[in-house]
C-alpha cells in the first residue's frame, strides 16, 4: 500500500476526519482551513511520542492511538480551550494494516471522547514515532497560562495523582497483574483530559496546566513563571486506593509527586472561588497554597519542610531548583 493510498484508506475516511464545524477544509490538500469564532483565540500545541521512549515499542496500536490524542489534547484543557482539530504526523517503520486499523480505532474513540476532528498530517517511513499538533479554541484574553498565580491562593489539582506512574511497572511487563493494577493499567493508557474543568477554571483559576512530568516539577513551572512559592502539603496529595494496594502509602506517595503521565490539571485559585468551582461539580482537591517568594516546597503533616527525593522526569539532564 503507498502512501496516498494509506492516507486514504485509514485516515482521510475516518469517522474523525469527517466535515465539522470550525474546520472549512479537511485532509486532502496543501493546507486544513480552520475557522475561530470572532472573539475567539486559537489554541495550539504539538506533542510528540517516539516508541522506546514514551511508550513501549511493542504497545497495541489501538491503546497508542487513544493514548498519544489523549496526551495532546490535555495540553488544550490546561489552557481552559475547547478542542477543534489535531494534525497527526505519523513515522512507521512498515506499513502493517492490522496496527494501523487498530491505531485508527483508538485514535476514533478519543477524537470522539473530546470532541476533535483528523485535518491533516504527514506520513513517513522510518523508526515509529507520532507528532500530533491540537487546535483547540479559547475567548480572547481568558486562556488559563501558567504565571497568574498569587500569594494567597490555594493550590489544587482536578484528581488522583501517581496512578499512571505506579502503572508502568506493569505497562513494561515487570510485574504480573495485581489487584488495582488493571485500574492503574487503564489510567496509563486511556487518560482523560479534563477539559470540563479547564473550561470550568476560566475566570476563576490564576494559574493552570496539566501534570505531565510529575506534579513537583509542574509546580516548579507555576512558580517560576508566576513569581511565587508553592507549598505542597504531602498529607494531602490525593491517593488512589488501587495506587495504595499496588504500592504502599510510601511508593505511592513518591509517585503522586514525581512520576509524570497523569494528566490531571494542577492550579492556583483564590479561596473565594474554591466553593463557585465545587458547586459546578468540578472534581477539585486542595493540595497546598501559594506564598510569597519562589520554588516548590514539601512539607510533611506538622507543616515543616521535607526534601522531595525527586522531582520529575526531563528529557536532558536532571537539574532541580
Ligand atoms: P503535502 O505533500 O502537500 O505535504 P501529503 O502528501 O503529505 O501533502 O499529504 C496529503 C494530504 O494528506 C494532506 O492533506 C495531509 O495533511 C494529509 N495527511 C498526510 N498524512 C496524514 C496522516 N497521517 N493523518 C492525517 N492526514 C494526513
Ligand atoms: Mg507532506
């Protein structure tokens, strides 16, 4: 099967890639249209997966797909955008029509789980990788960014934390299945971005974004580009009780700050807005505040500064604040 012929088959007739509004023109030539309402922001971001070193090289295509879009349209909901279109350019090694009618399914349920269109992408041989850009809409001027955090607010995040990090023990085979490890397992592979809540924490929240690399070191962002210190206090992180069952209250904890993937939304608001958030249903944890001064500080139940053993996973080097 050629290229076109490829693009065709699975992409260009997915449900996902099918007329829309906001999408003028779909896959099929140099350039997708997109149309933003008038007083509206576009929204945009790119993520890319490369096997061996964001998921396993023999992962089922169907769970990658669902994954990878899943991954990427979190960064919308950190924004407080709702998602219009994503581009998916994909690098496989050969062409394989059981993978990629699997990869197409997944990619299908998750588009349709945050309602987003397929408009275009680019597909080339080589080691398998996935970029996906998302497109994602927002009101002028109400984009939730990451430096609007102020002393005084509280620091919150929208759920349960470590539960994809406490899964990778299983994703790569190390251990054998346990009670909640299917729950972790289905955590890891299926997040689901929270774009209510994003869109919700417009006009309340200061500052948001979504936890990828380990709430720790996601906080250090917050601080950094708000110019303010954040206090997590570790008798608060919110645990999952199949995360306990497969870990420990200990492991558990090192893993809700510091394992990454979890891709729930951490963000600072004023206390007078937390009830306004709740009685909107929105899922909403207090875990620490915002003070005066920079950096991320632990601090055990007595409210005294403990040393975090780790901070998060970077790509190049290790540095910590
Ligand atoms: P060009 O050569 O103009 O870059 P391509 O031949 O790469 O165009 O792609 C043809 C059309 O198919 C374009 O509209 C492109 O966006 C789309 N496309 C290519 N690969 C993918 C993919 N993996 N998923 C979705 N659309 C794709
Ligand atoms: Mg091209």
């Amino acid at each position: 099967m050629g290229e076109f012929e490829l693009i065709r088959h699975y992409f260009a007739a997915a449900a996902c890639a099918q007329a829309a509004d906001g999408v003028v023109l779909g896959i099929g030539d140099d350039c997708a249209l997109l149309q933003v309402p008038a007083g509206e922001q576009l929204a945009v971001s790119t993520d890319t997966l490369v096997a061996g070193v964001h998921f396993p090289a023999g992962a089922p295509g169907e769970l990658l797909g669902q994954r990878a879009l899943a991954v990427a349209v979190s960064d919308l909901a950190a924004m407080g955008a709702t998602p219009l279109a994503f581009t998916l350019a994909l690098t496989l090694p050969e062409v394989c029509s059981a993978w990629l009618a699997d990869f197409t399914a997944g990619l299908e349920r998750m588009a349709r789980q945050c309602g987003v269109r397929l408009v275009g992408g680019d597909t080339t041989r080589g080691p398998l990788s996935l970029t996906l850009t998302v497109f994602g809409r927002v009101p002028a001027g109400q984009a939730l960014t990451r430096a609007g955090a102020r002393p005084g607010d509280l620091l919150c995040v929208g759920g349960a934390l470590g539960n994809a990090a406490g899964a990778l023990s299983f994703v790569l085979g190390e251990r054998a299945e346990q009670p909640g490890s299917a729950e972790l397992l289905a955590h890891y592979w299926s997040p689901a971005p929270q774009l209510q809540l994003g869109q919700a924490l417009r006009g309340l929240a200061t500052a948001a974004l979504d936890v990828s690399d380990g709430l720790l070191a996601d906080c250090g962002h917050i601080a950094r580009a708000s110019g303010v210190a954040l206090l997590v206090e570790q008798q608060r992180l919110p645990l999952s009780a199949a995360l306990l069952a497969c870990m420990g209250e200990q492991s558990a904890r090192q893993l809700a700050l510091g394992g990454g993937d979890d891709y729930v939304l951490a963000f600072t608001l004023p206390a007078e807005k937390l009830d306004a958030l709740r009685a909107m249903g929105q899922p909403v944890q207090v875990i620490g505040r915002v003070e005066a001064g920079q950096g991320v500080h632990l601090l055990d139940a007595e409210g005294r500064a403990i040393e975090p053993r780790h901070s998060g996973y970077q790509h190049f080097g290790t540095h910590r604040d």
